[in-house]
C-alpha cells in the first residue's frame, strides 16, 4: 500500500473542501485506487466538519499535531488525541520539522506519539535532518536519534507511518537524488527493524513533491508514499503526483 498524505499547513476555510471533494471524484474513479490511500490533514478548525463529509467516502481526515497528554487537561490552547478522535481524525503528524523548531522535544513527541497510539489515531511521525547536518554527514546519526530517542518496541508499530522530510528540502524545490533517498530510506527501514524487531512501518518521503519530481523517486522501492505540502493545496497538481507516479 502506498500513501499520498496532503498537508494543508497553515491553510484553508470552509469551502476549501472543494478541493478535496475533486479529488475525491478523482480518485473513486482511478484505475490504480486500490493501490494507495489518501489522507489530508487540514488545520484544526477544519477536522470535524471535514471528517462528517468524508466519512462514506475515499479521503480519510487527520490532524497536523497533537498536545501531548491524555484526554483533558488545563493547558490553553492544547488539542489533544482524544479530541481529536472524538471529532472524527482518524490520523495525526507529529515531529513536523515545524513544530520541532516550535519547541518540540524528543520526549515531548514520545508522548504525543504514545498518547496519540493509545487514542486511536494512527502517528505519521516525521524525522528529518537540516542544512547543516547534510554538509556536516550528520544525516544518518540525526535521524537514528530521532527514531531511537521516540519509537519504542512497545508501541504498535501497525499504526504508525515514518515521514522522511529534509528541512532542507521542505518548501525549496530541492529534492535529495534518488541515489541518496535510496540509500537514506533504506538506513531509515533498518533503524526501524532493530526497534521493532519485525518489519519496518511504511516509509514516505517529504519536501517539495510535486508531479515533476515525483517522476524521480517512482523507481525508488524503499519510499511507501509522499506527504506533500505546498502541491496538496491544488486539486490539479496533487493529482498530477498520483497521476505521474503511476503512469
Ligand atoms: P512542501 O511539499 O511544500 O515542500 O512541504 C513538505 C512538508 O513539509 C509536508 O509536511
């Protein structure tokens, strides 16, 4: 099973559903449909109204965070698992380099990711190394510590989906060559073996896919799917990526 993830970011009102109601025309009708899954993660205010309309159809409806505790709690602002499911997701990220430079810690993001788990939500957590880690030859050691330091054997790895996302790819129209995303995600699924010693969870990929680049990495086995950021506000060109990846 593939995964074709839309991340809406800081994007979208009401009728923006007209976006995703196309490509959920798109996809009901597409040839290759049983071979991927679609999933959106519009922003917060968006979640309910949005998961009610999807509910009998195609497109299935996550969050782009989570707070990091149980249920309810008396932190302003916070939005936990447990809200989140009452109101339909049914996914959520966690780890978005985003949030991390927000101030997310590992053990932060093993909370969101165990209370996220223990809520039902099934975790696409993301992982990533910058700029400077790449020049440095940091990539492979940043992200076993960023896989190591949250994912646990524990934890039901059934429900959870690896996003590789290069800070600095996200946004830039640069994209790692295929060379190197083999040889990355592979390192990834290895890392993921050893922590639960089984098969690793899927592993997509992240950071300026769009129907051009993703020509490049169809070829590449490792990569389950793709969580696409500025290229899923568009009902054309979000097609254009599942449409290209399987032509
Ligand atoms: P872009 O596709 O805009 O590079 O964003 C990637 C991303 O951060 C998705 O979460």
């Amino acid at each position: 099973m593939k995964y074709f993830i839309g991340n809406w970011k800081m994007f979208g009102i009401p009728k923006s559903i007209e976006i995703l109601n196309k490509i959920n025309s798109f996809y009901s009708k597409d040839k290759n449909r049983n071979k991927y899954k679609v999933i959106f993660t519009p922003p917060y205010t968006l979640i309910e109204s949005y998961s009610k309309y999807f509910k009998k159809k195609k497109i299935n409806i996550g969050s782009q965070n989570c707070y990091q505790k149980d249920q309810f709690s008396s932190n302003t602002a916070a939005i936990s698992s447990y809200m989140l499911r009452s109101v339909g997701a049914k996914y959520t990220l966690v780890g978005h380099s985003d949030n991390r430079s927000e101030g997310d810690t590992d053990s932060i993001l093993k909370n969101k990711v165990y209370f996220a788990l223990k809520n039902n939500l099934k975790v696409v957590f993301c992982v990533g190394e910058n700029k400077t880690h790449k020049k440095n030859k940091k990539t492979f050691s940043v992200l076993k510590k960023q896989l190591t330091k949250v994912l646990e054997r524990k934890f039901n790895k059934n429900n959870i989906i690896i996003a590789y996302e290069p800070i600095w790819s996200i946004g830039t129209g640069k994209i790692p060559s295929s060379q190197e995303l083999t040889r990355t995600s592979s390192f990834i699924k290895k890392t993921l073996k050893n922590i639960f010693r089984s098969k690793s969870p899927p592993v997509l990929y992240g950071g300026s896919v769009d129907g051009n680049s993703v020509k490049l990495f169809k070829k590449i086995n490792e990569i389950d799917g793709f969580l696409i950021g500025g290229a899923s506000k568009s009902t054309k060109k979000f097609i254009d990526i599942i449409r290209n990846y399987y032509r």
